[in-house]
C-alpha cells in the first residue's frame, strides 16, 4: 500500500512536470537563464529524469539504465519534445522499480549509500520524491518568471484525490 502511494505520487510529479513543460509559450524560454537562476527548465527536467531512472529504474528495478549526471547539467537546447520523452522513460523507470517491491522490503537497506549515509528503501523512496517535487516547483516557478503566466496545475487537487487523501470539511 506505501509503495502504491509513492508511485502515484511520484506519477503525480511526473505528470505536473509535463503540465509544466507544456505550459511554457516559447519552447526556446525552456532553457533560459535570467538573473540569479542557475538552472533551467530543461536542465531541471534532465536532471529528475536521470535520477529516477538511475535510483529507482537500474538500483531497484534492474533496468540497466547508466546516468550521466554531468550531461544532465551540461546539455542544452534539447526539444520539447525530447524532454517530455525523458519524462517518459522516468516513468517507465518507476514502474519497474517500485513492481520489484513490495512494502515490506520499505525497511531494507537501499543498495548504494549515498553522501557517505546508509538509508532504508522507504527513506530513500520518500527522499526522492520530496526531491522531485522540490524541483517541479522550481520549474513552475522558473516559467512564471519568465512571462508564462498560465496556470499549469502544478499539483493538481485530483490527482491528491486519487492519492485518497481526504477533503477537509470546513
């Protein structure tokens, strides 16, 4: 049931980052820099498709995936389309990985330490995708910022339903 919730959240965040991507009026503003922004859209969106593909897709899934994080900082210019076909493979990717668990296996040691620490699954799974929405609103927030006023539903109230997160009443 927890590894359920985390697949659906992590599709959740996957799904808003396309929203995203979708929203920006000129694909070309993808890329742009401005002021103190170091990073992209495209940059970002590389940058969470490598990751899940890595972490969850080859560690957890056996998918074989090889990471290149540097190039993930350093491409640029890369379509649309392109992109949203990274987001493709990032789901794919978490799909294999999280099939190849279940919740009992959440208290295990993950395979790599990582920043000279040791995690459970579950930690990790949860540390991931806080990761991947940290950076989905960080695109959110880049695309408003250069002009791309359109409300892209970042976290679409929905999708939290499908999460069976409860409405509030009052």
């Amino acid at each position: 049931m927890i590894i359920e919730c985390i697949g659906r959240t992590l599709a959740r965040e996957l799904a808003g980052l396309r929203r995203q991507l979708l929203a920006y009026q000129a694909e070309e503003d993808i890329w742009r820099l401005d002021g103190a922004i170091a990073n992209s859209a495209g940059t970002l969106t590389l940058h969470v498709a490598g990751n899940l593909q890595h972490f969850i897709g080859r560690e957890l899934g056996g998918t074989g995936y090889r990471r290149d994080r540097d190039a993930e900082f350093a491409r640029r210019g890369v379509p649309r389309n392109t992109l949203l076909a990274e987001i493709d493979s990032a789901e794919e990717a978490v799909r294999a990985g999280l099939l190849a668990l279940t919740d009992a296996d959440l208290p295990r040691r993950y395979p790599l330490d990582l920043a000279g620490r040791r995690l459970t699954i579950g930690e990790f799974l949860v540390h991931l995708s806080a990761h991947l929405a940290y950076h989905v609103g960080q695109v959110d927030y880049h695309r408003r910022l250069l002009g791309g006023g359109l409300v892209a539903g970042a976290l679409d109230m929905v999708a939290l339903k499908a999460l069976g997160i409860p409405a509030t009443s009052g």
